[in-house]
C-alpha cells in the first residue's frame, strides 16, 4: 500500500518476486471492462495484433545450383507422384475437416477429441463430452440477490430457476456441481427474478428426484406459481469492520474488515497476498509462483491484521497450486492461480470468503474499490505489520491504454485500478491480494494484484487480474478438483 507522490527516474516493477519487461506490446482491443466471456469462453492468452520479436522469418533460397531432372534421378516420378497424392489427400482433409468443423457451428465442440455436439446436448444430463465439460457450466448466479439461473439448451439462453418444489438438496447438489463444498452450503430461499424471467422459467420436472443431474429434470416454463430461487452456496462477502468512507493514502486496517485477506509465506516470510473463497481455496497471482511453484514451501496465514500474530501459528499447508495455463511473463495475461489447502479452514468473524462475480454485478469502469495488503509502503521501502487499506478507483481499459497511462499494455484479462493523479496504489508485497468492490451489501472479488510501474506514480495506476473474466476458469478447477 503506498501514498508516495514522488518518482525516481525509470519505471520500477511493484511485485516482489517479479520484474517485468519495459519493452510493452502494441496496443490491444478497446473497450470498458471487465469483460465478461460468452456462453463457452476460451482461456487461450490474447496475442497483439503485432509481434515485433521473437518471430522466426523463414527465407527460401534461391535455386541457383544445378536443376535435378530425370537422367539424374529417374525416381523422382513416383516420388512426384506421390506426393501430389499426398497433398490432394491432405487438401480434402483439411475440406472435410473445414466443413465438419463449420457445421459444428451451430453446435459446440468438446474442448478434449473435438467431438461436435448439438445445441440440445448442452445441459442436458448427460455427460457426451469425456470431460463433461457439456454439463460443467450449467448454473450460475445473476446479481446481488444471488438468483438461480439455468442454461436452456433448446433456447441457447440463460433462464432464472422457478422455486416451486424446489428445496435445500436441489440447492446443495447444485452448488456442489459449480465447485462449492457441502460444508459451505448455507441455503436456497425465494426472490424476485424482475426483468430476468421477461422470457419465462427453468423449472421442476413433475416426479424430479434428487438421485440424477439437476439440469436434467428442468424443463421450460413460461409460468412460476412461486418465485425463483436465490441460492447461497458460500456466506461471503460479509465485513465485520467497516472501512473508513475517505482516505488518501494507506491506512492500517481493523481485524474483520478484510476476512478474506490472507498472507502466503515461505519459511516464515510474507511474499504475496490471496483471498479466500471457499473452505479449501485461495485466490491468488500465477506470477508468486513462477520460481517457488512447489506447494509444500508454502504455508497459508488469515484471521489477523498483523503479521506478528503468524508468527507462533501453524498456517494452513498448501495441498495444490495451480497457475492459469495461459500465463504469460512478458505481457502478465492471465495472471491468476488458486491454491488448494490441505485441510479446510474454519470461518470465524475474522475469517471468512469473498464473493465470486455473480454475472450482471456492476464492477465496470467508476467503481470505487479497496485494495488491501502488507506491502511496501513505498517503492523498495519497508512493509508494514499491520494489514493496510486503501480506496481507489476502476478505469475503463480505454484510460487505461492510453500512451501517457499504460500505454497499450492492458489487455481483457486485466483490470486497471488507483489514482491517476498518484498517492494511493499497492506496491510490492501486495501481489496476488485483493481487489474489491462492495455491491449489494456484499463484498465481490474484482481483481487478484498483477503489476504495476513504480508504486502510486502519477498516470500509473496498479494492474490487477480481472477476477470476472476468469470466473468460469475459476469454477472449472473448483469442479475437477
């Protein structure tokens, strides 16, 4: 956390453990962000629209030598002719394969095999993909009041779930088939879907059972005689102590203001920061593992503000990291990582999760955040013991972009965030924390801490993983482990 005003010369990288390139790629695609990926996102990382290094130019060369014919080699006939046959056999597979992959269009394609499905084996039950990612992202919640959506494989749309029938086993089955433990399950009760049921229901089967696939026993109803379900998979988002309503710089935060902060260390010694968003699983930066990626170094610290409060406990031990596939070090894409703990924590007063993003909650561009941390204080400066706190301000990723801000730098997996006049940023030490906005009396998880130039320069606003771009990637590893 820092509220230095003043710049040395020459950028200086805020995370510890890692130093960024200054050479930066040309700029990527505009827009407000967060992004929110469509129906079956694609984690791949985003490339520029140039690349000015590392490309490998393949040059022919000229044929200047002696021309090989069939005195020289009376053989090359066959060999001509079979490689015309080759290519031709080549040509129509790349057609066939063209054509069958066109069709599939209308469909989905199984991530594993490439095997095309039609729009009515999306969500249907049954798993015919052999990752069942067809039935992996069937559920989601909508907004602030934590509506119940289901996917409608034969209207290709999201529909609010209808409450009529419905109850707690319908609810846990469902939260634990988006990745959430039977011990985080805390309830199913009814709310108004408003504008979100204008194109009807999701609803019970007559005869539903809790014995197979939720999804499998919905059916579409224009009518809902109750009203549709809200359903708690995880008590998150919920603050103890408020923060103070203005700050300028970095203050020292209370004990259960930030329940969801916690300190990732290594023998001892804080290096990054991480939000807890289940029993079993933090939240964190894929670049505080790159050197130290082995999960028995680490040990997991929460429940306190101070950092010498750590030094007599145990920690939770880490059982699993794993680092987004797409992470890249030279542009920081996808920099997001979780880590499973051996043992599920405890949830007291001053331990508790963060939301995960519902789809429709506002943390667009104006938003004001809180970004919390035991960085430096300034740019190589001390770091504090006691936890810090600080208020700062969403960026459009047009602002963002700009040649005097980041030029160009940020792309749809990121978020950019702090105070373009300076004073208030994260600084090193703070990578892999928290970034989060408070929406409906809850706390939701905006971004996880990236990169930055400097610490709280002006024009140079902290960088952060855009937690709502990775949502599904996130529930997908919460499902397979």
């Amino acid at each position: 956390m820092n509220n230095n005003q003043f710049q040395t010369n020459g950028p200086v990288y805020d995370n510890a453990g890692f130093q960024h390139e200054e050479g930066r790629s040309p700029p990527y695609s505009q827009g407000v962000y967060p992004y929110i990926p469509q129906e079956t996102p694609s984690y791949v990382a985003v490339l520029p629209q140039t690349i000015n290094t590392h490309e490998t130019t393949l040059e022919t060369p000229n044929n200047t030598g002696q021309k090989k014919g069939i005195k020289k080699c009376p053989w090359s006939y066959i060999l001509c002719g079979s490689l015309c046959v080759l290519a031709v056999l080549a040509v129509i597979g790349l057609l066939l394969w063209y054509f069958l992959y066109y069709q599939c269009l209308l469909g989905k394609l199984c991530r594993i095999g490439g095997k095309c499905l039609s729009p009515s084996q999306w969500c249907d039950g049954v798993m015919d993909c052999s990752h069942g990612e067809d039935e992996a992202q069937c559920f989601r919640l909508h907004g602030t009041n934590f509506i119940l959506e289901s996917y409608s494989a034969d209207s290709q749309s999201w529909m609010p779930v209808c409450a009529d029938n419905w109850d707690n086993n319908y609810g846990r089955a469902v939260c634990e088939q988006m990745g959430y433990s039977s011990e985080d399950y805390v309830s199913s009760s009814e709310a108004s879907a408003g504008s979100i049921a204008s194109k009807g229901y999701m609803r019970l089967k007559h005869g539903s059972n809790h014995g197979s696939r939720i999804q499998s026993q919905l059916t579409y109803s224009l009518l809902c005689f109750e009203r549709a379900v809200k359903l708690r998979c995880v008590e998150c988002g919920e603050s103890s102590a408020a923060p103070s309503t203005r700050i300028v710089g970095g203050t020292e935060a209370a004990n259960g203001a930030w329940p969801w902060q916690v300190s990732l260390q290594i023998q001892g010694q804080h290096v990054c920061g991480g939000s807890i968003i289940g029993r079993q699983w933090i939240l964190s930066a894929a670049h505080c593992f790159q050197t130290y990626s082995d999960p028995k170094l680490w040990k997991v610290y929460s429940g306190n503000v101070r950092l010498s409060a750590f030094i007599s406990a145990s920690g939770a031990r880490v059982n699993k990291i794993i680092s987004h596939k797409g992470f890249d070090t030279d542009t920081n894409n996808n920099d997001i990582a979780l880590l499973k703990l051996d043992t599920p924590l405890t949830f007291t007063g001053t331990v508790k999760p963060v939301c995960l993003p519902n789809f429709g909650v506002d943390l667009s561009a104006g938003q004001q955040a809180w970004i919390t941390g035991w960085g430096a204080l300034r740019s190589s400066g001390p770091s504090p013991n006691t936890l810090n706190q600080a208020q700062v301000t969403i960026y459009s990723r047009e602002t963002c972009n700009a040649p005097q801000v980041l030029d160009g730098a940020i792309t749809e997996t990121m978020i950019c965030a702090g105070k373009l006049e300076g004073g208030v940023d994260s600084c090193q030490g703070d990578s892999g924390g928290p970034l989060v906005v408070k929406q409906g009396n809850v706390w939701w998880l905006a971004g996880d801490t990236s990169w930055g130039i400097g610490c709280a320069w002006k024009n140079k606003p902290g960088v952060y993983g855009n937690v709502t771009y990775f949502k599904n990637w996130v529930y997908e590893q919460m499902q397979n482990e």
